[in-house]
C-alpha cells in the first residue's frame, strides 16, 4: 500500500512541476511575436489601415501593437459587404480583415475586407443630419393699442 501511495504521489508532483514550467514559459513569453506569413502561405490580419499609398500601391494596418505593409496588386479582391473597391476607396480608419501571402519578402495582398457598419456589425450607423432649414422671416403684423372705448367697456365689466 505504501508503494502505491508513494507511486501517485511522485505522479502528483511530476505533474504539478510539469504545469508550473509550461505556465512559467507561456507568462514569459506573453508577447504576441510580429505576424509572420511563410512562403505560399495564407495569413491575416484583423486591425485598422494607418497609411495608404497609392502611388506605390500598399497600405499599412495595425493589429494591437504591430504595423504591417502589405501590398496591394491587380490580383487583389477588395470589398465593403458585397460591393467590390478598388486601393482608391480605401482611407486610413477603416477596419479591414486582410489576408496575404509572403513572396520574395513582401507581403502580397489576396483580399482585403472592409468592414461596414449595419447588419451583424454590432455598431448603429450614424444618424444621417437632418438638413438645416432657416425659419422663414416674417414680420408680425403691428398691434394697434385698442381704441378708449373699449377700455372703458372692458373696466366696467
């Protein structure tokens, strides 16, 4: 009996000391690293673009706290819902889900999703502004002073 007592009490503390150095790695480690595509390999990134350059056809979005470049070429599919964009439409704030490859060291846009606010968003689309409308200016017509009659009319009742 004391052997098996002693068996499962070394398993315990094997497993205790196993958890404790997985727990110990993953605390050290808590850094997510820089997203990473490999060659040929399909990867996205869910975050908002800060910059767009259209002369040199790439955007940048930023995912918590990193910044990527990715490319944007002829192939690439852009849309907003069901609507096709071309690079032009896109401007910086605007939420994207981007999906890339790597290529020769650039990272090489397959799609970029834009996210619109409505149906299944969870976000209200603003208010449209009610158009201003200036109350026209009219004059109210002068009052007379009521004639001396009807004062006395009016004190004697």
């Amino acid at each position: 009996m004391r052997k098996a007592i002693a068996v499962v009490f070394s398993l315990l503390c094997a497993g205790l000391f196993a958890a404790a150095s997985v727990t110990a790695e993953e605390a050290a480690g808590d850094e997510k690293p820089a997203i990473s595509a490999q060659k040929g390999k399909m990867t996205s990134i869910k975050g908002e673009i800060t910059e767009i350059d259209p002369k040199g056809s790439h955007v940048k979005v930023k995912e918590k706290n990193q910044e990527i470049t990715i490319s944007v070429t002829d192939n690439t599919i852009i849309t907003a819902g069901k609507i096709k964009r071309t690079l032009a439409d896109l401007k910086a704030g605007d939420q994207v889900v981007a999906r890339f490859t790597d290529e020769d060291g650039r990272k090489i846009a397959r799609s970029i999703r834009v996210a619109t606010v409505g149906k299944g968003s969870g976000k209200k689309p603003p208010a449209p502004e009610a158009p201003k409308e200036e109350a026209p200016a009219t004059e109210a017509p002068p009052v007379e002073p009521p004639a001396a009659a009807s004062l006395e009319e009016a004190a004697q009742e």
